[in-house]
C-alpha cells in the first residue's frame, strides 16, 4: 500500500505429459487517499473578524476549495491559505464552519472533506453614560454605566472623588472633590473587563459639568433719618447668576430695581414705621443651581425735635424762670445754653429753674 503498488503471479500446474505449466502477471496499482485538513479551529473578534485559514490537501489530492461561508474569501475560495471575512449575518451569529473539499483525483478513490469552526466573540462595549451637570451645592451624580458585548462588568476611573457604595458599581453615585467642584468638571472613565479570548476591553467617558452656586449679597444694614432717607444701595451678586431684582419695599428704585446699586426712597409709611427690609434675588440660571436671595434691612430714624417752650415775662424782683423745654423724635435728652444766668439744678434738665444774671436782668432779656 506504501509502495502503491504490487505484482502477482498465477501460475498453473505442471500437467502430465509435454506440457510445461504456464504462468501469467498482473499489476494491482493502489492509489493513495485524498486527505484535506482545514486547519484547527479558530476564534476571532467581531471587531477584526478575518481569519488566515491554513487548509492542507494530500494523498492523491493536489487541489481544494472552501465552501460553506457566506463571507468572502481572498483571493479566492481555492486558495488553501486564503483569508475569510465573515458576512455580518454569520458575526451577528457568532459562528461559521467552513469546508475544505478536495478535487476528485483519477481512479478509485473520491475526494476528502475537512472541516473548521471560526467562532466570532462579541466586541466588549461600555456606555458611561450622557453628560450630567449638577450645583456645586449638590454635586453627587448617580452614574448610568453599562457594559454588553463581551464584557461583564466595569469599573470607573478618572476622579478624585468618592463612588458610592464603589468604583465597580454601573450606577455607582460620585461625589466629586474640593478641587473637582472648584475647576467646574471631571471627567470620568469606565472600562470593561478583559473578556477571555481575543476581544480586549472597551472604555467610554462622561463628562460631569459642577455649576457654581448662585449667590446674592444685599449688602449691609444700613440706617438713615427720616429727613434724608434715600439709601444707596449695595447689592452684589455671585456664581453663575447674571443679574438681580430688588422686592419687599414700597418705596422707590432709581433708575430702577434691577439695578444692584440703586438708590432707594422709603415711603411715607416706611419712614413712619422706622424700617423696611428689601430682598434681592438673582435670576434662575440655566441648569441645575437655582436663584438665591438676600435681604437688607433699612432703619429709619424718626428726625430729632426740641422744644424750648413758649416765651416767658418776669418781674426783676423775682425774676426765676421754670424752663419748659421738650424733646423728641430720635432725641432722648435736651442741653440749655445761652444765658449766662444758671441753671437749677443743670442746663440738661429740662424743666430747670433759671436764674437771669444780673447783667441779663439789666438788659431786660435773655
């Protein structure tokens, strides 16, 4: 069988009588087998799904084509060490097995068949998730990862801020950092694991975008007198907020109260009832920081007023005055001055007895 091939030899009897025995050869060729090897079997990624095929024919074969695929073979489909691209039908599916056929060589023997699998891995995916802005006073995100393909979990990266309850949790909450809510972003990674076989892991980023808060400042308190008692105001504001409105008074804005260092005129029942408190509020910014408010309080003095009381004739011989003088408005105390007389018992009391000086009595005044 190794050598392909063997003689025999029939050879008669030797009869009786003159006749030698008689002999006769005949050859027995034996073709070799056909042999096809399609090659192990292999497996690919999606991503890059062509594969090297490494086909062998032997025996009596000296040619073969592939077949079985919906893919494309190059450069052709009886190239033994063609490359095949799967269809995307078969990558979807995950497998195709191809079929290495030998020509039908001269003779007894048929042609050999081979055959291999190419399994088709998914690609590993990750998805961090749409960009999210947040305030910089609730700066905590929950997270909206996910993983397919291939892959079957991940983990984030990226931040210097704490995920809650870890960093391998798809819906992880992040709280970003000090220094992360200071610069206004971070941006965060998650990556796949490394699936077993050729596909290698996936990443994806989200951006988390931390608005300043908003903030509003109405300045001091301040206090005036009733007599003056416009108020120039000292408004500012903060963060993300682009503007501000002052509320709360009845009295009057100049120019008007969207401006943050108006002056303002308390009304007649302000001035009346001593004080007025305004409210300046920013405006709503876009995304996720609200407005902010601040409130400054304005007291009015009432005017001081005094009262020397109604002119008052003496006689010489007994020329001492009972002074009725008052006090009021924001005055609490009353001083006399003018006279060179004196005052009993002293120039602060109101109702003091005083006494003309001689020179006073003299003149006939004081």
């Amino acid at each position: 069988i190794a050598a392909g091939t063997v003689t025999l030899t029939l050879t008669t009897n030797d009869p009786a009588g003159p006749c030698d025995a008689a002999t006769d050869q005949m050859t027995i060729t034996i073709n070799p087998v056909a042999t096809a090897n399609a090659g192990p079997n292999q497996t690919v990624c999606a991503d890059n799904a062509t594969v090297t095929l490494a086909g062998v024919v032997g025996g009596a074969a000296s040619s073969g084509t592939w077949s079985g695929g919906a893919g494309t073979f190059n450069p052709n489909a009886t190239t033994l060490n063609a490359t095949y691209t799967p269809s995307a039908g078969e990558i979807a599916a995950g497998t195709v097995t191809l079929t290495l056929t030998t020509n039908d060589p001269a003779g007894p023997c048929g042609p050999a068949t081979s055959q291999m699998t190419i399994t088709i891995n998914p690609v590993a995916t990750a998805d961090a998730g749409s960009p999210q802005t947040v305030c910089a006073d609730n700066p905590a995100v929950t997270l909206a990862g996910s993983v397919g393909g291939s892959a079957a979990s991940g983990t984030w990266s990226g931040g210097a801020g704490t995920f809650n309850p870890n960093n391998t949790t798809l819906n992880a909450t992040y709280t970003p950092s000090a220094g992360e809510i200071t610069a206004g972003t971070v941006t965060l990674t998650l990556t796949t694991n490394d699936p077993a076989g050729p596909c290698g892991p996936a990443t994806d980023q989200v951006t988390i975008t931390i608005n300043t808060v908003v903030t509003a400042n109405a300045g001091p308190p301040q206090t005036v007198c009733a007599d003056n008692a416009t108020v120039t105001l000292a408004g500012t504001i903060g963060g993300v907020a682009t503007s501000g409105t002052w509320s709360g008074g009845a009295g009057t804005f100049n120019p008007n109260n969207a401006t943050l260092n108006a002056m303002y005129t308390p009304s007649a029942g302000e001035i009346a009832a001593g004080t007025v408190t305004l409210t300046l509020t920013t405006d709503d910014p876009a995304g996720p920081c609200g407005p902010a408010t601040s409130q400054v309080t304005i007291t009015i003095n009432p005017i001081a007023s005094a009262d020397a009381g109604s002119p008052q004739t003496v006689c010489a011989d007994n020329p001492a005055v009972t002074l009725a003088g008052t006090v009021g408005g924001g005055a609490t105390s009353g001083t006399w001055s003018g006279g060179a007389g004196t005052f009993n018992p002293n120039n602060t009391t109101l109702n003091a007895t005083y006494t003309p000086s001689a020179g006073e009595i003299t003149a006939g005044t004081v």
